[in-house]
C-alpha cells in the first residue's frame, strides 16, 4: 500500500525549534519530488516546501524561506522539515504529500499523509 | 506568486443535483491545474490534475476543464459523500499556490 506517515509534531515555543518527519512505503521514493503543504485551523491549504528526487532543487515559500529546511533520505524513504524560530503563524497541520511524475515541472499531490499538528505557543 | 481565486465561497446543492466550481488564475498557468477534495478531518485528495484528467480511482461524475486563466469543476449527480471543501492549486510557476476553496454543503 502506498503511504505516507508523518510524525514529530507538538507543542513548540516561539523560537524554538522542532523536526517533522514522514515516511515513505509502498512506492519507489527516490523517484519523487517530495513536498509539504500546511493548513492553519480553519483555514485553507499553504504549500510550504518542495524537494526533488535527487534533492537537486529545493523550493520555499516566502512565508518560511530561512526559518524552515526540507531534507530527504533516500536510503531511509524518509522526507523531513526543520522548523528553527517558528512563530505563532506557523502553527497549521502538515502534510507531506507525493508529487505526480511529470515532463515538466512538479506534478500534483497525488499522494498525502494523514498530518502532523504543530502548535506555536508559549 | 499567481493567485487562484475560487468562486463561490459556498454552493448549497441538494444530492443528485450538478455542481459547478470556478478557479480563476491571475495569469495563465497553461493547464497546470489541480483540483483537491477535502472532507472534515482528513487530508485532501487529488481528484484532477493538469485540468482535465481524473486521477486514479476517481469517480467519472467529477469532470475538469478549463485552460489558461479560467477553470471548472463539474460534479455531476452529487452522492451524499461529495460535500466537503474543494480547492483548486497551479503548478506553472513557483510558489505553487492554492485557491482559497469552496465549501459545498447540503441544501
């Protein structure tokens, strides 16, 4: 079964730090682009963060560019997100999700998993 | 960063009525477009990529078209478990972004 696991979220401080973690099964996952997508409590999707196979191309949104770095272990199936010095803001659900094999560019999110919370707050 | 707007915000429909679901692109993205469903506590699901194409195991009520700035979701015959938030999301250009969805509730 294709899956994908994330885990380490919590409760964290305001300029602190924490690490996300998701797990990969079921598919060949050196062969993906890899991604995070974020969603606030009631509010809508946010792309965070997109990593390619070979983690040759790395991509940020504004809103977390030198906060935030997105790493994969190919070896391990495992995508990762350090959050260094988040904020109030940042406080969302996360997801990672698969990006569709494409010619060009990154494909859509065909796969995701379920979501880790994160909460910012003193 | 190309922003997606959703129209409308909410569409009240009633089961085995047809929906229809815009997302308006502030520049072309071609046909790199996506459209997500997402029900409540749960992770969305990819329901068509690049405009027009159904993703695996998607039911063929749920229709895309669409290209360049202008795009629609059609669901036809709506089934109880088609309620839920809708978002649409380009990937032409960096940041990828998302629509802000739309909310399709039951009449």
């Amino acid at each position: 079964e294709v899956q994908l696991v994330e885990s380490g979220g919590g409760l964290v401080k305001p300029g602190g730090s924490l690490r996300l973690s998701c797990a990969a099964s079921g598919f060949t996952f050196s062969s993906y682009t890899m991604n995070w997508v974020r969603q606030a409590p009631g509010k809508g999707l946010e792309w965070v963060s997109s990593i390619t196979s070979s983690s040759d191309y790395i991509f940020y949104a504004d809103s977390v560019k030198g906060r935030f770095t997105i790493s994969r272990d190919n070896a391990k199936n495992s995508l990762s997100l350090q959050m260094n010095s988040p904020r109030a803001e940042d406080t969302a659900v996360y997801y990672c999700a698969r990006a569709r094999i494409e010619s060009l560019g990154t494909g859509a999110f065909d796969i995701w998993g379920q979501g880790t919370m994160v909460t910012v707050s003193s | 960063e190309i922003v997606l707007t959703q129209s409308p915000a909410t569409l009240s429909l009633s089961p085995g009525e047809s929906a229809t679901l815009s997302c308006r692109a502030s520049q072309s993205v071609s046909s790199y477009l996506a459209w997500y469903q997402q029900k409540p506590g749960q992770a969305p699901r990819l329901l068509i990529y690049d405009a027009s194409n159904r993703a695996t195991g998607i039911p063929a009520r749920f229709s895309g078209s669409g290209s360049g700035t202008d795009f629609t979701l059609t669901i036809s015959s709506l089934e109880p478990e088609d309620f839920a938030v809708y978002y649409c999301q380009q990937r032409a250009n960096w940041p990828i972004t998302f629509g802000q969805g739309t909310r399709l509730e039951i009449k």
